[in-house]
C-alpha cells in the first residue's frame, strides 16, 4: 500500500467518524436512541471504521402519562414494519398505540387497540378493564416501566469533542495527501529534467 493509498484510506476513516458523531449528535435529545461508538481498525487495506451501538441503559424519567413506556434491559419496541426504543405512545381515536410517527405498538397478537383507561405491566402483560388482552413481547431479563420515558445515551460534549477530532483527522490527512502529491510531481518534474 502507498502512501496515497493511506492518507485515502484515513480520509475515509475520519469521515465516517464524523458522520456516525453527527448522527448521535443530532439524536441527543431523542428519547430511547443509544449512541453508537466507532471502531477503527487497521487492515490491509488501509483504516476501517465500524460502528457497534452501545447496549447501556439511557437514564429514565417520569412523566406520569400512562402510555409513555420504558425498557429497562434489552430490546425494543415493535412499531409499525420496524422497532424502536422511544417509548412515547399515544392512544388515537381508534384505540391504537400509536408513536409521534403514527406507527402502532404491536403485542404478541398485532397493532394493541384498547381504551383509555388500560393499563400495560411490567412483564409487558396489556389490561383491559382487568384483564389481559395482549402482551408486548420481551427479550428474557427486560422489563416494561410504566409512565416513564427512557433519554437518549448521547453526551453532546463528547460528541463535540468527537466532530472535532474527525476534523482534525481529516485535515491532517488531507495535508499529508497533498504534500506527497507535490512530492511525486516534484521527482517527476526533475526526472525528466535529467534525462
């Protein structure tokens, strides 16, 4: 691998750390989002970057509201044709359980539709007027809380401090490129000046 070939290959790395801290940044006030942390590896082909999210629990607070829902342990929600962990459901006029993007909270038996006065468990268990109608399905260890919303696991600073190191990662390495660029022109230059 040359040199140009390495200074492409940081480049590339430094932007998807750049990208993946933006994205977390941008996801700081979202409730239920985990962060998710870069991994830079050094490979044949120069540096990779991959990203894991991390599996820590985002502090809860209590709303009060009886379908705002948090996790607490593994998992997510099921919505619509995805999950999420954002557990801020409302009841429509229909009687779904709907998230700020109208996508139903599915139970083990599909979309829950119950009343107003419903109550969900902690084992996921959705009551009825006293009895159980469905049930959210949940990982083995998790449980469901209540009138509680889950925040998101970003710290704006260290993700600050991450969009500026990418830059600055991606300044160098783009200095680095130029400099053995105007290197090679350079012997070129003077090669052919020899002959």
């Amino acid at each position: 691998m040359d040199g140009l070939e390495w200074t492409a290959s940081a480049m590339r790395a430094a932007r998807a750390q750049l990208d993946l801290a933006t994205h977390n940044l941008a996801n700081a006030s979202t409730d239920g989002y985990r962060k998710a942390v870069a991994h830079v590896a050094l490979t044949a082909r120069g540096l990779a970057v991959a990203s894991q999210v991390t599996d820590e629990q985002g502090a809860v607070r209590t709303t009060g509201r009886r379908f705002d829902l948090t996790l607490l342990g593994a998992g997510a929600f099921r919505v619509g044709q995805g999950s999420t962990r954002e557990g801020a459901f409302t009841r429509s006029r229909d009687g779904l359980l709907t998230d700020d993007r109208g996508r139903a909270l599915h139970g083990a038996c599909g979309a829950l539709r119950v009343s107003a006065e419903a109550t969900i468990a902690a084992d996921g268990s959705v009551l009825d007027h006293g009895r159980v109608v469905d049930r959210i399905p949940l990982p083995a260890g998790t449980h469901v809380l209540p009138g509680a919303l889950e925040s998101s696991t970003v710290n704006p600073i260290d993700e600050t401090l991450a969009i500026l190191g990418a830059q600055r990662a991606f300044e160098t390495a783009q200095r680095t490129l130029l400099a053995i660029d105007a290197t090679r022109e350079k012997s070129a230059n003077d090669v052919a000046r020899v002959q």
